[in-house]
C-alpha cells in the first residue's frame, strides 16, 4: 500500500483491484462487501482541486493527493505538432491568458501561455502540462481517470507505458469505438463507458466487458442500477453534495467523483467508507 499520500489501491494492480471492488455493486445500501471485508468507496477529483487551483494543473493534481483522493480526472487533447497536453476546453482562452484552439497551436505555443491567470500571483510561470508530465508526477501519487477530448488511442496508450502505469489508469468515455480501441490495445486496462440507459448497459456489457459503468444525474437512476447489478459491474458516479454522496452510497455506488476532493474524503471517512 502506498500510504505515504494517503492512497491505498496504487500497490494493486488494476484487475485485482477493480474486481474486489466491483463485487461490492450488489452491496446496496450494506457497510461491507460480499466477501465480509470492509465497502470502501473509490474517489477521484474531476480535474483535480480546482477550487484553490488551476484546474487540469500540476498544483490541481497535488491538491487532489493532500485530500486522499485515489484518482485525479485529467481532460486530455492533442496539439498541432502531435503532442498530448491536458485542456478541458478546445479553446485555451478560459483557463489562460492566450487565445486559439488547442488543435490548432504546438506546445511550444502552449507553453507560453499562463495557466495561472484566473488566479492572479498565485501560480507565476504555470505552465500547462504534457500527459507526460502528468504521468511523471502522479506516479506512486495518485491514479488518472483520463477523459480524452481529443487524442489517438496509440499516442495515450504509449505514454502511459512509458511512465509504467498502466495497472493506476482507468479510461472513462462516452464512445464505446474509442474504448474498444483502448482494448485492442491493452486488453488489461480498466475502461468506465457512460452508461447512458439501462437497455445501453447490456450493450456496453457484452461489446466492451467493462470493469466500470460511468453515470451522472442524467443515468444514476434506478432502472440504471438494477441492470448494472445484474451483470455485476460497478457504477461510478458523478456528485457534488453530502445528500447526493449519500444517494450513491446507498444505491451502491462504487465510486464518487466530485469537484470537492476534501469535502467527500471526509464524509467517507467518518462513515468508515475510505482510508
């Protein structure tokens, strides 16, 4: 266990990991999983700690470890001179001080920019970073749930093998045709296809074989949850607020992604539901 940050599941591998946790799904509204060990919830901060932070920054990710999060969401898009770096937006216009599409500008451009600029003097010379980068530093840290906005399968793929951290990845995506190239690939990793609707769920079920399904307020529901038990696969769920982390404990969420890192660690905590 890597308890040096707080986090416990980077020292298991993905498959190990995500199938002890996975049998919890059928768990609804119990403390403990179907094996008699202790439920424990997955957490991961949507673009990192972007409340005091940059979001999708290097400052954003380390504000996600501080608050024991398991994974840090990363919003991953491509440059014009082939290079991955991370931006929610096509655009950099709203998180920096420059202007144009990500597509259309090289790294080199990028790195220009201020990332710090709706922060004034918090964060001089921030920089956005590479995937690489990222990579770098959350490894032994911090798990990615990797959002591609924009980037080939075979670019995310290769970086992830340089930086060996294949087994603290997992890819979430609203493209079934995206993940299943992730699959081909590295027929290993841990693929979340947004779940959508129940009659999709056995869709995604027999097509992809997920270890994950993704769900929102639009799809947490429970139809959504009945089908994802049937077929015992776990659902993780986006929330913001204590009522709503509650819902999805009791609905036998798996995992909770939020913008409020701190905040969610504590409630899991107290409740005896994280690390």
């Amino acid at each position: 266990m890597l308890l040096a940050f707080s986090n416990s599941y980077l020292k298991v591998p993905a498959v190990v990991l995500f199938a002890s946790l996975v049998i919890t799904a059928p768990c609804f509204g119990q403390a403990t999983a179907t094996n008699g060990a202790p439920r424990t919830i997955m957490t991961s901060a949507h673009r990192g700690e972007h409340t005091h932070h940059p979001e999708n920054s290097i400052p954003a990710i380390q504000g996600a470890v501080d608050a024991g999060m398991d994974y840090v969401e990363i919003d991953v898009r491509t440059t014009s001179d082939g290079q991955l770096v991370l931006m929610h937006d096509p655009s950099v216009n709203r998180m920096t001080d420059g202007k144009g599409l990500v597509k259309n500008m090289t790294l080199a451009e990028i790195k220009k920019l201020d990332l710090g600029a709706r922060f004034p003097g918090q964060f001089p010379g921030l920089q956005v970073p590479t995937f690489d980068e990222v990579l770098e530093f959350c490894r032994g840290k911090i798990g990615n749930y990797v959002d591609t906005k924009d980037a080939a399968p075979e670019a995310l793929v290769a970086a992830i093998e340089r930086h060996d951290m294949g087994k603290h990845v997992m890819f979430w995506s609203e493209h079934p045709d995206f993940l299943k190239q992730i699959a081909t690939l590295q027929p290993s990793w841990v693929l979340m296809p947004e779940a959508f609707n129940p009659q999709n769920v056995h869709k995604l079920i027999d097509r992809l074989h997920p270890q994950l399904l993704g769900a929102d307020e639009r799809d947490f529901n429970a139809v959504t949850i009945a089908a994802a038990k049937e077929v015992n696969v776990g659902i993780f769920v986006d929330r913001q607020t204590e009522k709503e982390w509650q819902d999805a404990i009791d609905n036998g969420a798996v995992g909770i992604q939020t913008n409020f890192p701190a905040e969610l660690t504590a409630y899991l905590r107290a409740r005896g539901l994280h690390r």
